[in-house]
C-alpha cells in the first residue's frame, strides 16, 4: 500500500480524506490531489495541480511534533531553539551532544 508524506518527507500524513478510506495502489502516481467533494485523489507528480497546505499548531512547553509529544531536547536555548513541527535545533547544541536534534552523546 501506498505510504502519503507531506513534502518534508518527515511524517506521514495523519489527515486523509480517500472516497474508499484508503488510498490506491498505483505504481506511477505518487502525489495527492483534491478531487469533487473534498476526496483525495492520486496523479503523477509532474502534473500542474494547485496544493494543499499542512496545518501546524505551535506547540509549547519546549514540545514540537504534529501532536506536541515529543520534547526538545539538549538544544542550546531549548525553550525557542528548537523547531516546534520537527524538532530541529536551531542554534546548536548543549556541550555533549550533536545532530540535528541534539540526541547523539558525544
């Protein structure tokens, strides 16, 4: 089955609207469009279609993920340097650790 990620590729969407609750299984066409009655549809990404936007909440309480439950963690200035829908630290990490989300012990 196929898998619908927003553009980040980072989640999957949780939101879904597909006239048969799931969407088809069809090879060359990975990209989502809006069809009649507000049900998604599938074509080939090449295809000129308008977009839909994801929708974010800003989480709070040093939180980021579409449903805040995952905590910022070890990022310089947690409370506004993290990336409140992916996590990413924006200005660096606490001595210690490393990456992007600040997760790896040096």
């Amino acid at each position: 089955m196929n898998k619908f990620v927003w553009l980040d590729h980072i989640e999957e969407a949780a939101y879904t609207n597909w006239r048969s609750n799931t969407p088809p299984n069809v090879a060359d066409k990975d990209c989502v469009v809006l069809r009649t009655g507000g049900y998604w549809g599938v074509k080939k990404c090449d295809s000129k279609e308008g977009f839909i936007c994801e929708r974010f909440s800003a989480c709070e309480n040093e939180r980021y993920g579409t449903t805040c439950a995952e905590k910022c963690a070890n990022c310089v200035n947690s409370e506004y340097g993290c990336d409140r829908r992916i996590g990413d630290c924006f200005h660096g990490c606490v001595p210690g650790y490393h990456g992007v989300k600040c997760l790896m012990g040096n």
